[in-house]
C-alpha cells in the first residue's frame, strides 16, 4: 500500500491499511519517513517501509503558494501537475524496492497494490516501466480516490477547477511535464493511448488522468449521491462509498462546554495554514452570538492565534476531526475531500468556502447534493460567512439532507466494500 505524502492523502490510507490488517491482510505501506510513528500507533502489525527521495518529502509543503491559498483555479491546477511530475520517479523507484523487499520475504505469495489513487508511481508501474527483480508481470491493482474523479467527462469537462471549462487556458506546458516524467520511467505514448481507450478520440485527456485509469479497479470513495452524473466513467470504475468515522482514542476527553447552544465549527485543514482566509473571518462574523458556541480547529500542533478570542470561541491547535463534528450543527470549512467526508459520515451541514487544489470542486459537490451552502471564493468577507451560517441554522433542509446523506453512507460499508472488491483481484 502507499499514498501521495500529504496528510489529507495519507490519513484514509492509513484508516485502510490498519483494517485490512485486521481483517487478516500482511500489509506493507511505503509511506513518507514522517508518517511511520502515526503507522505504529495505529497498528503496529502494519509494516513500514520509507519513501526516499522528493515523493518522500512532502509533508513539509505547507508554505507552496498552493497551500497558502495563493495559486487558485487552473494555475493551482497546474502546480499540482508539475509537483506530481516531480514526484514520480522517486515514489517508482521506492515501491519498486518495496516490491524486491517483499518477494524476497514472501516468494510464494502473492502480492496485489492497494493505493490511494495520487500515489505518482503506480502509472508509470502499470503502463510499462521495467519491473523490479523478481516479477514477471505487473501485480494487479485496486486504487481508491478521495479527491474528486481526476477524469475528463464529455458530461462535465476537465477535473480539479470547480468551473465550466474555459478554453483560453493552456494545460501544455504541465502535460508535457507529466509526459516527460512518465517517458523517464519507461512509459511510451502508446501506453498513455490504451489507457484513456477510445474516449481519447472525442476528448483530451491529461496524463494526471492516469491515476484514476491505470488501476484494475478504481473505488471513488464516496456514495453516488455525492458525485455529479456522469455517463462516461471507465467501466472498471465505481463507487466505493465514505469512509466511516475513525474510534476515537481510548482516553480521549472532550473539554468542557455548553450543550445547550448550537455549535459551529470551523477548520481549514493541516496545509492550509493562513487562517487569515476563513478561520478568522469566521470567528469575527460570529463573535456577538451568544447563542452559538464557535470551535475553531487551527489543525497545526502547538499553533496559536495572535488574536483577542472572543467570549464564546474555544480555539484548540489540533483536535480530531470525528470528536467535534459529532457534536456539531453547522461546519464552515474550506472543504478538503476528508473535512467534507467526515460531515457527510455524522450528517452534518455544512458551509463551504474554498478557492484551491480540489476544493473549489468540493464546493460544488456539496451545493449539489443539497448539504452545504457554497460561498463560491476562498476569502469570503464575515458577512458572508454569518449569513451562510444561518441559513444553514434556519432551513431544516440543509440538516435533514446531511441526515438522509449519512444514512446512505452508512449502508454503503465502504471498508468492506473495498475488502470486496480486494478479494476479486486475487
């Protein structure tokens, strides 16, 4: 198993690596080195081993101007498509390691990748770069995404850009890169042509694509009320559903507060970090409620906030997701794929304010599905934010959506249903 080495990446891989464990599986995850102590302490039975090189690297990215906010729409786009051009020769090169490894310790066994979907060395893996010692054919594959799809639909155009496709920009420059870091690990266009199948005739398609394509199987994790219609997905792609809520540790405590006020919560993630955007402009627009208590999550350990904090906001440095959105009525976020999941796993509305990498799509998800109002910027003003709040407070359809929502996600089983589908590739 491995992940793109971001925590948003890596945190459901690891919720899914500790399970199949537990259902028996021998799990290896080839993670970056500064997630293998959270891999012990989630399951120790798991057994790490390190991404080298710049794949490996990435949980310091939290200053890139993507993370800062300050690259949105298709120049964030493109970013992200260089960086993951940049990534995939050394994440190649450590699962191809992992994999002698592996033989050498397992050589009757047999061995199938389950991947988060943004993993950058799994294409070029797949579609014909030379395979390690040890193996004759490539190992069957099961990727499961938890960004939006990164597929280019005739029914609603290019991913990750969260509006209507404008032809005046220019994807060259970033598909030549991603073309070239896939021909330096052995991957030829005609490769890049069986993959996208006859679909490539009517629409282009970009070589980022081949991390929803590549894959014998390819789970998008969540149910098909969060996903826009969409007539022409791959055949060998499906709903996975959402992730469940993760057990909070045993000697969690949860601090003191009212219970008899509505809560409001607000969170910009672990990269997101200039809380200047919404976390702040949040705490602002609703510091005169006396009827709301505000939870603001800063989501960096040992953060602070150089601000007067209002009388009825607690801010806290880092705090588990699944505790406060249990007990929360509304959820301001600028909507990462695991914040907007976590909502939809307890049924809880949300407002959803985000302007970069998949956000601005996650925005548009949850305004579709009817559970979140979307602010449609990044940097909304107070005033906005306030009155998303309360329409959110106000109309019971907002809540009752999310409840319908949670129900149906529940019923999904996404854990087993991805065990399911494992046991086929076997």
């Amino acid at each position: 198993m491995s992940s793109f080495s971001l925590t948003g990446h890596f945190l459901p891989a690891q919720q899914v690596a500790a399970y199949l464990v537990q259902r028996g599986y021998t799990v290896y995850f080839v993670a970056a080195p500064a997630f293998e102590a959270s891999l012990a302490a989630t399951e120790p039975r798991i057994q790490f081993i390190p991404i080298m090189g710049p794949a490996g690297m990435l949980p310091d990215a939290a200053e890139h101007p993507v993370f800062l906010g300050k690259m949105t729409g298709f120049e964030s786009l493109v970013e992200i498509m260089m960086g993951w051009s940049i990534c995939m020769p050394s994440s190649l090169d450590s699962l191809r390691r992992a994999m002698v490894q592996i033989r050498k310790e397992h050589p009757k066994r047999e061995l199938v990748i389950v991947t988060e979907a943004a993993t950058a060395g799994i294409p070029p893996l797949k579609l014909g770069a030379p395979l390690p010692e040890g193996y004759t054919t490539v190992p069957k594959s099961l990727g499961f995404n938890i960004v939006p799809p990164i597929w280019t639909s005739l029914d609603q155009g290019p991913p990750l850009l969260g509006l209507p496709y404008d032809v005046t920009h220019s994807e060259a420059p970033a598909f030549d890169q991603m073309r070239l870091a896939l021909q330096m690990c052995g991957v030829g266009e005609d490769a890049l042509a069986r993959v996208f199948g006859d679909h490539r005739e009517v629409i282009e398609h970009s070589p980022l694509e081949t991390m929803f394509t590549c894959h014998d199987t390819v789970l998008q994790m969540c149910i098909p009320s969060l996903e826009f219609p969409v007539s022409d997905w791959p055949s060998h792609v499906r709903f996975g559903g959402t992730l469940p809520p993760k057990p909070l540790p045993a000697d969690f405590q949860f601090p003191r507060c009212s219970t008899r006020k509505k809560i409001v919560a607000v969170a910009q993630g672990t990269l997101a970090v200039d809380w200047s955007a919404l976390l702040v402009p949040t705490i602002r627009s609703l510091a005169n409620r006396h009827d709301l208590i505000v939870v603001a999550i800063l989501g960096v350990r040992g953060a602070s906030l150089d601000i007067e904090v209002p009388s009825n906001t607690l801010v806290v440095d880092y705090f588990p997701y699944d505790a406060v959105i249990m007990h929360t009525d509304v959820f301001v976020t600028n909507g990462s794929y695991g914040v907007f999941s976590h909502c939809v796993a307890h049924g809880v509305p949300m407002v959803l304010a985000g302007h970069s990498e998949d956000k601005p799509d996650m925005g548009m998800r949850g305004e579709w599905a009817g559970l979140a109002v979307n602010l449609r910027t990044g940097n909304p003003s107070p005033d906005m934010i306030s009155a998303g709040v309360e329409r959110v407070l106000r109309d019971s359809k907002y809540k009752d959506r999310a409840s319908e929502l949670m129900k149906e996600a529940h019923a999904y089983g996404a854990l087993e249903n991805l065990e399911r589908e494992v046991r086929k590739l076997f």
